[in-house]
C-alpha cells in the first residue's frame, strides 16, 4: 500500500521535515529565520514543544521509518504504528527514542530488464552406497 500523498497528517509531517532541514542546515541568514518562524506558525503547539525539546538536546525531531525500523535509534517499529503511518490516520512517535515518525519518499523502481533473474541452486544427489560384502561362513 503506498502512503497517502495528501492530508492534514502529510501536511504537518511535510512541515515538520522542512522545518528540521532548515534548523539543521548549514545556512544561517535572515531569510531562513523567517522560513523557520512561517512553519513553526503553521505547526499545532503541542507538537511544536515536543519537536522543540527533541531539538533542544541536539537531536533531530523526525525520523524516517524504513524497513518498519527508526532511522533515529535504529530499533524496530511496531506494524501498527506503520500501518497508522501508511494510511495518514495519525502522527506517530518512535517508542524508544521519541522522535516523529515519517514515511520515506519512495525509491525510484527500477526497469525489468535490470532486474537479474535468481539462479537455480545446483540439485545435489546422494551417492550411492557400494553393497557390502560380508565373508561367507561355513
């Protein structure tokens, strides 16, 4: 199932994105200060606090969730909270770590043709036992 590409939840997601790439860039000018403050308006305040607090100790508020495991502390997703993520229901937070939870973008799919097929695995035999032979007894 692929992640919706609209709504509130992917909205707010969209900004929280923008918003960490733009505190945690290298550039630091008047006009990325006020691209900060327009996206921290457009953000709900409890969830503004809670990416605040994140931030304030150095770390990233976002995480991307790939392979249903956090790109933040690394450690598995439940498949709800994946499930909750893919249909855009609610934002969702890393257990661990506390981060906000994103769907990755999607990769590019790659042709047929570069596709390589499996190759069989080579069928192995038994080998057949030689007859035992036992010394006749008179």
């Amino acid at each position: 199932m692929r992640p919706l590409e609209t709504g509130p939840v992917k909205i707010l997601l969209q900004n929280l994105l923008q918003l960490q790439e733009l505190e945690f860039g290298d550039v630091k000018d008047s006009a990325t200060e006020a691209a900060i403050s327009k996206l921290r308006q457009k953000i709900p305040l409890p969830i503004l606090e809670h990416y605040s607090r994140l931030t304030a100790r150095g770390k990233k508020g976002v995480a991307f969730a790939r392979h249903q495991v956090c790109s933040g502390c690394h450690l598995r997703i439940p498949i709800g909270a994946i499930n909750t993520l893919m249909h855009g229901e609610d934002i969702q937070m890393c257990e661990n770590c506390g981060r906000y939870l994103a769907l990755p973008p999607e990769a590019p799919v790659e042709p047929a043709s570069a596709v390589v097929a499996p190759i069989a695995p080579e069928i192995k035999t038994r080998r057949q036992r030689k007859p035992v032979v036992h010394p006749a007894t008179n």
